[in-house]
C-alpha cells in the first residue's frame, strides 16, 4: 500500500494511511460526502493486503458522512481480498453519540474486530 497523508480541513477529516494502518481524525461535514468519501470507497473495494487497521477517532460527523464512512466501512468488510480487519473506534469521554455510532457500525460489520474506546480531552 502506498503512503497516504491527506490534511484535514474545517469540513474534512485527516486521512493517512501508513504501514497498513488507515487513521481517520477530525471533523467529517463535507459539503459534499461523495466527492470527499467516493474515491476512499472504491479503494476499499479493491484493496488487496493480509492486514489493515483502521483507527476512528472523529470530533464530530454529520449524519451524510455518518452513512459514506459505513459504506467504506462494509466496502473493506466485504473485500475477500482483504485478511484481518481490525477497526479501533475512538470516542471522546462523553460523547454518547459517536460512541453509540460505533456500537451500530461494529453490528453492521461482519468480519472486522472491532474495539471501541473512549479517551481523553487532550
């Protein structure tokens, strides 16, 4: 896999990707979730690898990019050219709903090892 460092924006996630770990942090209200979430997707589909982590860790997401990050979600879940999936949901201490955002998606998801964990204000 190659190298991926993408910046976060006011509206976008920080996107890397990085000896088989894919880190998604920050804020996720794109004014447009397909155009910013589409191309990630259809890299999902094809990803060929024995291993990826996927570590969430979100501030906050809209209900649109709440929907195109379980697609990309269920893209790397269904990938049969994808081995172990371990996704590390990451949640702020108090925020219910995005905690509760991830206990929906690990249900939805059928192959991935899923652990949620809150931390702390930094």
């Amino acid at each position: 896999m190659n190298p991926l460092n993408l910046k976060p924006t006011n509206t976008t996630p920080a996107i890397t990707l990085l000896d088989n770990t894919l880190i998604i942090s920050g804020r996720s209200i794109p004014l447009s979730e397909a155009k910013f979430y589409d191309p990630f997707i259809e890299w999902a589909r094809e990803l060929e690898s024995e291993k990826l982590v996927v570590e969430i860790k979100l501030e906050y997401m809209n209900s649109s990019s709440s929907k195109k990050l379980l697609q990309l979600l269920k893209a790397l879940d269904s990938n049969h050219a994808l081995g172990n999936l371990n996704i590390r949901w990451l949640y702020e201490e108090g925020d219910e709903e995005l905690k509760d955002h991830g206990q929906v998606f690990e249900k939805l998801l059928k192959k991935a090892e899923f652990r949620i964990m809150k931390y702390d204000i930094e």
